[in-house]
C-alpha cells in the first residue's frame, strides 16, 4: 500500500535553556500554567520551551488517537485514554506526550505515550519516561512511526510493532493519517479491521 505523504508541519518555535535547576523550572512553569501555547520540558538541567504547535501537529495527534482508539474497541481491548498529562520525575524529568493510554486497567502510569514531533529539540524525549518506567513511546515525525519498547534493562529499544497490538502494522496507520478527511478516515481503518477480523 502506498502512503500518501502528509505536508511536515513547521510551525513550532522552539528554545532550549541550559543549567537550569528543577526550582528554577518549577517556578517558570507556574507563572506558564495558564498558557496553553507553551509547552515546557526538562531534563538534567536542560529547559525546552516550544510553541505553539499549530493545527497540523493537533490534526495529527487526533488522528493517530482515534485511530487507535478504533482499533482497540474493535478488537474488544480495554483501554483508557489519558491524553496529555505531565509526567514527571521530581528533580530530574518533566514531559508532556501528546497522547497517552493504559491498556486492560487504568493505571498511575500510561502504558502508551505518543509524541509528535515537529521540531527536534536536543533533549532525547525518550529519557523523559524511563524513570516511570512507561512501557512504550511512540513518536510520529515527518510521516513515519517509530516505536521503542522499555527492556527489561531499563532502555528503550525500537521496534516493528507494538507489543500491545502485534497485529497492528504502523504503516496502515500512517495511510489513515495523511488521509484529507478525517472521519472517511476512521471509517475506512475500521471497515479494514474488521475484515481482518473475519478472515
């Protein structure tokens, strides 16, 4: 199946502070909270802050999330959804996913995050999650998917699928994706799924 190729969404402005310590971060953060066109992540002394990131990064992130969602309601998987809460590690580690979910109970601790990424900043946003130990870290960046599972040794490895959802393969979600329309989008996915499902 060919992919139709989404435009890379550009409008994200991003900087990157150095030696600025978890006090330091806190305090901007609070006078931040109210404005939801920035977006504020740390690690290991490292401030990023990026905005805003424009409607093509949320078309995407919806998207991805509804596709996912689908899937697992078809396929009579319990799931709940999470959506972009900060994860943080007190001292070390502050991130925001865009999207995130447990899979068979709800949890303190998602077992999926999503990412998308527009403009790489020089914090490696996967060092973010690893000390809550979230299982997966999916990242959708210039029309490709790329999945790291957490390894028993503590480290993220990618891999072709989820570990969730081995029957999913990430390049049919990137055709749903870069679909015009969004709702003939989902529905086309579920229709491809059940026929999956009844084979």
């Amino acid at each position: 199946m060919s992919i139709p190729v989404l435009e890379q969404p550009t409008e994200e402005k991003l900087v990157t502070v150095r030696g600025i310590s978890w006090e330091q971060f806190k305090i901007i953060e609070a006078q931040l909270e109210s404005n939801r066109e920035v977006r504020l992540t740390y690690l290991a002394g490292v401030m990023e802050i990026m905005s805003p990131v424009g409607d093509k990064h949320e078309y995407v992130k919806t998207t991805l999330g509804y596709l996912l969602e689908a899937y697992m309601k078809e396929l009579g998987i319990r799931f709940y959804g999470r959506g972009g809460f900060t994860i943080e590690e007190p001292g070390y580690a502050s991130g925001t996913p865009d999207e995130s979910y447990c899979i068979g109970s709800n949890k303190e601790t998602p077992d999926i995050v999503i990412e998308i990424i527009v403009t790489s900043g020089t914090i490696n946003r996967k060092e973010l999650y690893k000390p809550k130990k979230v299982p997966e870290v999916w990242f959708w960046k210039s029309n490709s998917i790329k999945i790291f599972r957490l390894t028993e040794q503590g480290e993220y490895c990618e891999v072709d699928r989820s570990g969730f959802f081995s029957d999913l393969d990430p390049t049919l979600l990137l055709h749903y994706i870069a679909m015009p329309d969004q709702y003939d989008a989902v529905q086309e996915f579920i229709q491809v799924v059940r026929n999956e499902l009844n084979r």
